[in-house]
C-alpha cells in the first residue's frame, strides 16, 4: 500500500465535494463501450467532479500470454502492443486531465510489471502530468486510501475529512453475491466514510453500513458509512460475423452492468463536520 492521497479543497457552494468513480476502462480490448466512456467522462467534467479510477485502465493481456490471449478480442494493429495501449490510454484521457485526481493499479495493470517488466500506470500518470495543470495525479496500488479535506474559502485553519478506502477486488465475477461478501472484508479492517471496489464488473450500492460509538467528548454518536462497486464497460454483443472469435464478457455467467458511481459530500457548515453524503450508480 502506498501513502494516502490527502488532498485540500475549498469550498463555497453545495454540495461541497463531488466526485466521480471509475473503474475496469480496459482500454484496448474489443469488447469495451468506448462511446459511452466517452460520454460519463465528459459528464463528469462538466459536473465539475474530481475523477478517480480504480484500476484496470488497460486489458494489457498481450500476445505471450498463451491462456488468455485472443486476436479478435484485442483493438491492436502494431507490434510494439505495450506502447500501442500506452498511447491509446494517454490519448483518451488527456481531455480530463485536470479533474482526474487518482489512478489506481489493477489486476490488469499489474500483469505486465510481473511479466514484461513495464509498469503502464507509472508511465501513463507521468505523461498526463506533463498536461495537468493543476497540480499532479497520485498513483495508488491495488488498495489504499484517499481522504480530501474540505474548508470554507473564509478559514485558513480547520478542515473537514471525507475519507475513501479502494480496493480494485480480487476473486471472480461473484454471479450470486454480486460482491457482497467482499463489502463485508473489507469493512472488517478498515475505517473509511465511503468503501470503494471494481474488478466484479457488477454494479452494487451498499448505503447501511452503520458504527456507533463514544465520540471524544464521551457523547454516544452514529456514523453512516457507504460502499459501492463500480462495473466497468464491456459489452455483450451479438457476433454475427463469419467464423469463431472468443468472447470473454460470454463467460461471465451475469450480464456485466456499464457505467460509473458519482458521491456528493454536504458538509454542516454550523459544526464543521460531515453531514452526510450520497452515493449514485450512473449505468
């Protein structure tokens, strides 16, 4: 795990955080709705949220991989296949550059550290840097957490934390639990406001999780948490071409759900301190 991302904001109208949440991309596989990506990243822009992508920007599964690799699945048309992706990767997400604050690493992403020696995040993130203007975009690992601390614009001192611990999920697609379970480690260990996972390709909200306790003053206090799995974008569709081509979406036994989460912070402003905050599945 690497350090949390703690990021400053300021703010004037409500609510006082939006964010967006993104994961699987799997930029460069075939069967990848670009056009709706397209679209939910340019309503995210224009929403103004800060954008967060938890692994599996790429499907990097590269021709040496004799269990997983198909032709028909994959976009490519060079040799040089890595830097292909690279490309394709930097050139999507360049537009939103400066609204993305994290970008995680996925089973996916780390698949070729492992067995190419080439880390894609590391070197996407360093070229969109050179683009942001805004500050710089955190590489996160496979897990970890990321906290923004909100303030009114009048106060110099004193801030509010929101704070989101991801895991880009492990296992298999859980057609019956649709994640559930992994909801459930995940909250044992950890302490967030809002728990963040992928990987499942299922879109999941749970908005109950609730903890009680004694506050530092000695008062018996409440606190809401949340959590969310996000699905991704591949697509089923009908092959109706000539021959035989591997479909992976077919092998899953649920139909993998499309799109992105958004979470809307409101801060008391009166007790500084979190007042509550929603969590919405855009598929």
């Amino acid at each position: 795990m690497k350090k949390p991302f703690i990021k400053k904001l300021t703010y004037q109208g409500t609510p006082e955080l939006k964010l967006a949440l993104f994961s699987d991309l799997h930029i460069g596989a075939e069967d990848v709705d670009m056009v709706a990506m397209k679209r939910d990243f340019e309503r995210a822009v224009a929403e103004n949220r800060r954008i967060l992508i938890n692994g599996d920007i790429a499907e990097l599964i590269l021709p040496s991989d004799k269990k997983r690799w198909a032709a028909s699945k994959m976009i490519s048309t060079r040799d040089d296949v890595l830097n292909e992706i690279l490309d394709v990767s930097y050139e999507f997400l360049k537009p939103y550059v400066d609204n993305i604050d994290v970008i995680g690493h996925g089973n996916h992403d780390d698949s070729p550290i492992k067995y190419d020696s080439f880390d894609l995040i590391g070197a996407l993130v360093g070229m969109l840097n050179r683009d942001k203007t805004n500050g710089s975009i955190h590489i996160a690992s496979y897990q970890g957490y990321v906290q923004y601390k909100m303030m009114p614009t009048t106060k110099k001192n004193g801030s509010v934390p929101f704070t989101i611990y991801m895991h880009h999920g492990a296992g298999g697609s859980a057609p019956v639990s649709k994640g559930m379970i992994d909801f459930n480690r995940m909250v044992y260990s950890h302490n967030a406001d809002l728990y963040w996972m992928g990987h499942k390709h299922t879109s999941l909200i749970d908005n109950g999780i609730i903890r009680d306790g004694v506050d530092r003053a000695g008062n018996y206090e409440q606190r809401v948490c949340k959590a969310i799995i996000t699905p991704g974008y591949k697509s089923h569709t009908i092959d109706d071409k000539k021959g035989y081509r591997t479909n992976y979406s077919d092998t899953f036994y649920n139909m993998q759900a499309k799109g992105f989460g958004t979470c809307d912070v409101y801060i008391d402003r009166a007790k500084q301190k979190l007042a509550t905050f929603e969590v919405t599945m855009h598929t």
